[in-house]
C-alpha cells in the first residue's frame, strides 16, 4: 500500500472508508521516513495558510467589532438577528401566558445584553416559582394572587427582569441556565423544603448549578417559619410583628402588597350619588354558621333605619341550608371581580362577619372610599380597650379608627348598628380646592390607602429583599447552626 494514502484527506464518504481506518486505535500503519517528509513538508504549508486565514479573520472581526461599538451598539445583535429564532414570543399580544412572558423577558433581556445598554436592575433575575404568579397573570384572583400580583407589579416598574417558573422542575430547569443573574427565588414554602432535600434541586458539591439555599424564599400567607432556613427566609403578606407583638422577637419577613394600582383602575363614586346601601363580606354561605366562627349570633339584619344590606354568596353543597343567610340579606348570588367591585363601589359600608381573615377586600374597599366594619372577635375582659390583646377579622386593620376602621366587638347588635349609622352620616371624603367646590359641592369621595401599602412602600421593601445580602446572613446562620448542632445544615 502506497505510503502517500497518508497525504489524502478523507473525503467521508462511504467508498473511502478505509480512509478512517488511519484513526482507529489498533489498526494503524506504519509511515516511512520519505513519506513522512512529504507528509509534514505539506501540513507545514496547510498550517502556515490556516493561520494567515485565522489571522485575518480576527482581524475582520476585531474591526468589525470596533466599527459596531462605535457606530451602532445595537449592530451586533441586528446584523446577525439571532433573537426571533430564541424563546419566540408566540402570543405578543397576550399578558396571561407565564411561557410567553418568559419568552418576552428572555428578548428585553438578550436585546439589551447585546447591545450593551441594559437599564438599571434589568439583569437582576427573580425567579417566581410559585402557581400564584402564573395564575395571577392568567386572572386567578385568591388573597395570594392578589399578593403576589403586586409584588410582580413593583419588581416590573423597577426595572427587574421576573421569570416564572411555577413548580420545582421548572425552577432547577430555568436556574441552571443563568445562576449568575438570578438574585432571589420566590416559591412556596413546602416547595422551598423539597428543593432543600432534592439533590438535583438545590446546589451541593456535586450539582453545581443547582439553587443554593440561600436563594430560597418562602412566600406564606400565614405566620410562622416555612423554610428550611426559618422565618429570615419567609416572606409574609403583613406585619405579623406588628400585628401580633406576642412574637418572641422571631417574625417572618414583611413584604407585604400594595392594592394601589388595581383600584386606582376603577372609577370612584361620590358618596352623594351612592345608595343607603351596606355590603356584607362574605361570599361563602358557611362563614355565617356560628360554628364557622360568625361574629353576629341572634343579631337582626334588619337594619333599624333605611338601608339595604347586600351581598354576593356562593352556595356550596354543604352549605344549602337557605335558613343559614340571615333574615334581612339581599343576596346577589356569586359575583365576578368585576361585579365586586361595582356593588362595592356603590356601598357606603363593608361590613365584616368574621371571616375570611385578613382578606385584601377591606383594603379595596378603603381604596374607594368604603369604610369597614371589623368584628373584634378576642379581647381581654380585664383590660377590654387595649387592642394588642385583641383578636379581630383583620388584625392589620384592627389599629385603625373611623373615618375608615369602626372595630366592633362580636354579638353587639346595638354596637354594629350604631357604627353602621356612623359610617353612613360620616362617608371618607376630603374638602375640594375653592373652586370646584363652588360648582360641585364643598367635598368629594376620598380613597383611603395604608402608607404601608402604596405601591411606592411596596417598592421600597421589594428592593430591599432583593438586594439583600442573602448570602452574608446565611453564612452567620450556617456558622450559627454548627456551633449549636441545631437546625439543618446547608451548603453556599
Ligand atoms: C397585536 O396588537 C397590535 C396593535 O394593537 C396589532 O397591530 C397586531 O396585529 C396584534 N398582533 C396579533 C398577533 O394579534
Ligand atoms: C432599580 O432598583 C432600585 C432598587 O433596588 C430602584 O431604586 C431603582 O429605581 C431601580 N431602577 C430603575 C431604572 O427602575
Ligand atoms: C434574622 O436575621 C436577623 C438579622 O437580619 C438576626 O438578628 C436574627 O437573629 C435572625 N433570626 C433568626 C431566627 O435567624
Ligand atoms: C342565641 O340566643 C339563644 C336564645 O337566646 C341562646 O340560647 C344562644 O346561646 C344564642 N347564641 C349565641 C351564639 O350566643
Ligand atoms: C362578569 O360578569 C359580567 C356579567 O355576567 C360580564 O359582563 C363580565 O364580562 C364578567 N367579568 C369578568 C371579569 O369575568
């Protein structure tokens, strides 16, 4: 076999097969000496072409380069037009898709990234790993929805780029593929605890690009811990420190949420124009079994004075007794949020029965000017008027007075209707400037929003969170937790 087989190069093609046997271990051939010399005289002379090709190439594209920057910073990504092939946005116009808005955050973030000129905060990653962001986007409308939507909200109008991912697979899947720029993971608090004890989760030794703990944050209605790295790694919807003081000084994190955007949508109604309407909180028939905790047992709905009472209630098949809704009750059926908010809007007083607690419905009512009777359900006989020792329906609201809060204590029929009167004769209004108020009346429908609850306070602890030196706080904690021997340990 002639030597110089060596020189051709293999064409790949199945005919020439025997070309490749030179590359398998085992089957080599011998090369003599001149047919070596040939060999490497003309792979010299390949090589020297190879590298005067590779030279000038870098240098195409070394002034290709310069030429961009400083031309068109956004050449680089236009000329070779890469984004429409990733993460295509199918439904541009839809907002309720979690995948297309993904896929919408992938090109705000890529476009900027290849052009350099990424706004403040648009590479910082939050990762929302709970169905309550992406049920919220798609319209659900549950306590945490709503929660969760005005944390989106507030992370959106800062400028940070928020991926959902709404379950662990989907998270270890997302993280893995830019660990760097993910600043914190929102997820619920069981899920945190799987993706603690996951080893293709969270980031150990041997999976690298897992979540590290410390990126973990709960997101829990409730009090109490929900995180494998306790209540500093919870977030909760209200100042439970300051609602409830008998905390121990352990609370979880305040993040709270803000109604302010939502409501400011919908139009308010002078109180003048509304009706001597009142409406009852309560869209489900059980909240007003007095084994369900109802706060009026053998009061009278029928309101001593002119008034209708309302509301909207869903009957469940437990709950079909219609003896249950009390005399005096105008019941609407179920309504949409929508119809919520209409009727709520035409009423002068949101009246509580107990449950549901800490619902974000108060809140909206005081946004449109609708004043909220709260039962006060707990109190201490010894000491009646100190209100850190009352148990209320809405203990964030329980700290409020009328104009906005009248707290009631439970069973009082004389109490409730006096301060339903109360709020009747006395609507959340504000004076007008001199002017309007000489052609349109002296006052006007006021809304009523917590300061801890303007979108602008929602911001300012968002991005606190965020920015947060989680990793610092989870050092002392690790450091803390191998001195004591308590507590799980964890890696960084
Ligand atoms: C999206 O909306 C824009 C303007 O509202 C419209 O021109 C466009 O056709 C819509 N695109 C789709 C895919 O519906
Ligand atoms: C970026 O986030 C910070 C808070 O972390 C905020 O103060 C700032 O306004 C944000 N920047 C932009 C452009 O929204
Ligand atoms: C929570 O963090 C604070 C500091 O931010 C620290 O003082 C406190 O001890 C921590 N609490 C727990 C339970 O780890
Ligand atoms: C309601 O009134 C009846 C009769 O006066 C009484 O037996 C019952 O205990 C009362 N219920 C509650 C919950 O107070
Ligand atoms: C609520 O119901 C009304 C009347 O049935 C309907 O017109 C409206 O579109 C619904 N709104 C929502 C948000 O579902």
């Amino acid at each position: 076999m002639p030597n110089n087989d060596y020189e051709r190069l293999p064409t790949g093609s199945k005919d020439d097969a025997d070309e490749w046997e030179g590359i398998v271990p085992g089957n080599r051939r011998s090369i003599s000496y001149e047919g070596f010399r040939t060999w490497f005289r003309q792979s010299s002379t390949i090589l020297l072409v190879a590298a005067a090709f590779a030279l000038l190439a870098s240098i195409i594209f070394t002034v290709d380069l310069v030429y961009a920057r400083s031309h068109d910073s956004g050449r680089i990504l236009t000329s070779y037009n890469f984004l429409p092939y990733l993460w295509p946005v199918g439904l541009p116009n839809r907002t309720d898709n979690w995948e297309n808005e993904n896929s919408k955050s992938m090109h705000a973030l890529l476009s900027c990234m290849a052009s350099q000129n990424c706004e403040q905060n648009r590479t910082s990653i939050v990762l929302l790993s709970t169905s309550r962001f992406s049920n919220g986007i798609a319209g659900d409308t549950s306590g945490e929805n709503i929660w969760a939507m005005s944390v989106l909200t507030a992370l959106r109008e800062m400028g940070y780029t928020a991926i959902f991912a709404p379950d662990n697979y989907e998270l270890a899947r997302t993280y893995r593929q830019y660990p760097d720029l993910v600043k914190i993971v929102i997820l619920e608090g069981f899920r945190s605890k799987e993706c603690f004890n996951n080893g293709r989760c969270i980031k150990t030794t041997s999976h690298p690009l897992g979540v590290p703990a410390w990126k973990l944050l709960s997101f829990h209605f409730w009090r109490g811990a929900e995180s494998p790295l306790g209540s500093n790694w919870t977030l909760s919807p209200e100042d439970y420190a300051r609602i409830v003081p008998d905390h121990n000084g352990v609370e979880n994190v305040y993040l709270g949420y803000s109604i302010e955007r939502t409501c400011k949508r919908i139009p308010i109604m002078p109180s003048s124009e509304r009706p001597q309407q009142a409406y009852i909180l309560a869209k489900d028939l059980k909240y007003f079994k007095s084994d369900r905790g109802f706060a009026w047992n053998n009061v009278s709905f029928v309101p001593p004075y002119p008034l209708s009472v309302m509301s909207g209630i869903r009957y469940n098949a437990d709950t079909t007794e219609p003896d249950t809704l009390p005399h005096g009750i105008t019941d609407l059926g179920p309504l949409n949020q929508t119809q919520f908010y209409t009727q709520l809007g035409k009423s002068r007083v949101l009246i509580g029965i107990g449950h549901p607690r800490l619902s974000p419905s108060p809140y909206d009512a005081l946004c449109m000017g609708v004043p909220f009777i709260n039962p006060i359900l707990g109190w201490d006989d010894n000491d009646p008027d100190n209100r850190f020792k009352w148990e209320s329906q809405h203990d964030a609201l329980k700290w409020e007075d009328p104009p906005y809060v009248y707290n009631v204590r439970k069973d009082d029929e004389k109490g409730l209707w006096a301060a339903i009167k109360e709020a009747l004769d006395h609507p959340i209004e504000r004076f007008r400037a001199f002017l309007s108020s000489l052609l349109e009346g002296l006052t006007v429908a006021s809304r009523y929003i917590l300061p801890s609850m303007t979108m602008d306070a929602l911001k300012h602890r968002v991005a606190e969170i965020v920015e947060r030196d989680w990793k610092g706080q989870a050092e002392e904690l690790l450091a803390e937790r191998k001195a004591s021997g308590k507590g799980q340990l964890f890696e960084l």
